[in-house]
C-alpha cells in the first residue's frame, strides 16, 4: 500500500470513536470533576474535614457542600456535615446560601431539618457576616431546644456588637435552663452582664453628675 495512502487510513481510525481515548471523570472513573462523590464518601465516615482536606477532594468544594446541603435525597448526616463544613470555604456566596437556609428552616419541626440548621447556624456564626445576627435571632422563636441552643453559640461567635442585646431579650424569656446557661456563657465571652445595663438617670438640673467628692 502507498505510503500516502497508508497514512490517510490511520488518520481516519484515529478519528474514529472506537479509537478515540476513554473520557475521564466519567461515572465508573471514579473521578468526578466537581468532587461531589469524593466529598460524600468522606462525609460518610468523618465529620467536618480540613480547608485543606476540601480542596483536595475537590477544585471548588463550596459548590459540592452547597449542592450535598441542598439534595434531600442525601443522607442527612452527609448533609448536616456537609454545612458545617461550609464554614471552612467561607465566601458571599456561602453566607448567601446559609442564611436563606436558616431562613427557610427557621420553625422546621423535621428532625434532619433542625440538625441541618443547627449547623447552619455555628457555620454562619463563625464567618460573622453583616446581618448575621438578625438572621440567627430568628432560630430563637423555635421549639427545639437544641437549635436555640446553637443560634446562642452562633451568635456569640460572632463577637458582633448587637449580638448582646438579642442573647439579653432572649435570655429574659427563655424556659430552657440548658439555653439559658448557654447565653450566659456567650454574654461572658463577649464581656457582656447578663443583665440589661440601664441608662443613667439625667439630673433634674440638666447638669452632668459628679462622683463623690
């Protein structure tokens, strides 16, 4: 066979889709391009990982913990973990999703939708992010114990300014002593009186008070 003719017949194998090279990521691979797989198989057997641990199972792992949280075909241990992961790859968009979530799970009775919250409210605590507060005193108002409970300690951990006067409004209606201790431990950490200060009374004069001569 000419050479010139040999050479346009192995240019046309190649082209060939019985020739081309076995895709990779693909479903038997064991390779996903997003991490997903990889990151539920580890969230099946540990509980919160690394940042480091994350980036190496997967190249944007905040997407794959956000699509984990979202599945409700998941387990819901997977889930729960995979939330509290989440605060590890902190970005808007992660705060964006945690607070639409705590949200839209904030009177869940569900048992996996409270665990699910309850994570979602130590994750979006830790990053501390404007409005943080106010979205987290919305736990406040459910019946579980334990997701009040963690709203507390999100709160507290967000060292924010007002996160005093929310734990001190609910502290003065909360029946849980277990909740109650936990917002005056948050209330210590952030150097706070479990008790509203009151303001100091004006003088009658309109002068400003003295101190004891």
């Amino acid at each position: 066979m000419p050479l010139t003719c040999l050479a346009i017949v192995l240019s046309s194998l190649a082209a060939s889709p019985a020739f081309a090279p076995a895709p990779t990521g693909g479903r038997n691979s064991g390779v996903a391009s997003d991490g997903r797989p990889q990151l539920e198989v580890y969230l099946a057997a540990h509980d919160v990982p690394s940042a480091a641990e994350l980036r190496a199972l997967a190249t944007a792992p905040e997407k794959a913990l956000m699509a984990i949280a979202s599945d409700a075909r998941a387990e819901g241990l997977i889930r729960s973990r995979a939330v509290a992961s989440l605060r590890l790859v902190a970005t808007q968009e992660v705060s964006v999703f945690l607070g639409k979530l705590i949200q839209s799970k904030a009177k869940a009775t569900d048992a996996t939708d409270r665990l699910i919250v309850r994570r979602a409210a130590v994750a979006l605590g830790w990053m501390a992010g404007s409005g943080t507060v106010e979205q987290l005193a919305t736990l406040f108002d459910n019946e579980d114990v334990e997701v009040r409970l963690d709203a507390a300690i999100g709160m507290g951990l967000t060292r924010a300014a007002n996160a005093a006067t929310y734990l001190r409004r609910q502290l003065v209606i909360e029946t849980s002593p277990r909740v109650r201790d936990q917002i005056e431990r948050q209330l210590r950490a952030l150097h706070e009186s479990p008790v509203q200060p009151e303001k100091a009374p004006v003088p009658k004069n309109g002068q400003p008070m003295r101190g004891s001569w």
